[in-house]
C-alpha cells in the first residue's frame, strides 16, 4: 500500500472528470484501490430491494469512490488547492500546505 496525501475528514476539489470543480469532505479512504469517497460528489441511483430494514426498497442516492489522482486538497487558510508536503517537527512526520506552508 502506497502511503497517501489526502485522509479522511480532508476538505477536497475534484480537478478532473464529470464532477470537476465541485468540494467536498473525505468520508472515506480506500488505500487499496486509491479511491475516495467525497461528501455530496459522484452521486449514483442504487436500487435497493425492500428488506427489514427498509421495507419499502426504491431508488438510493450515494456517493461513488473516485480515484485519488482526481481530487487536490483544499488549504483551510487560503480556500485554495494546495499540493501536499511531508516535513518533521521534533521527531513527528506531518503534513503540510506548500502554498501556505501551514501544517495540516
């Protein structure tokens, strides 16, 4: 497994393909696949059978992974995509914005 600039709870800009432009937080990171599941971006219509559960079945709205090349961070300070940087401070790794040089 690839180590990853991006987790969950990161602010993203999607900055290619049919969602291009659109924000969203990181609900969920697949490392294994380097897809991404983004807040209220990549909508699908998943049918669902009537179950216990949901006894009425019909049509669901969710969102769909997106692959990892696709999405850029979004710098809280700036509102701006940022490219992501590793540095250490003391003898912890973090992550920082290279536009704003701010850890995340």
């Amino acid at each position: 497994m690839t180590k990853l600039k991006i987790k969950s709870g990161d602010v993203v800009k999607v900055i290619a393909g049919d969602h291009k432009g659109s924000e969203g937080k990181i609900l969920k990171v697949d490392r294994e696949n380097n897809k991404a599941i983004v807040e209220g971006v990549n909508m699908v219509s998943k049918h669902t059978k009537p179950s216990a559960k949901n006894p009425q079945g019909g049509i669901v709205k969710k969102e769909a992974p997106i692959h990892i090349s696709n999405l850029s961070l979004v710098d809280a300070k700036s509102k701006k995509v940022t490219k992501v940087g590793f540095k250490m401070e003391g003898d912890k790794k973090v992550r920082f914005s290279k536009k704003s040089n701010q850890v995340l």
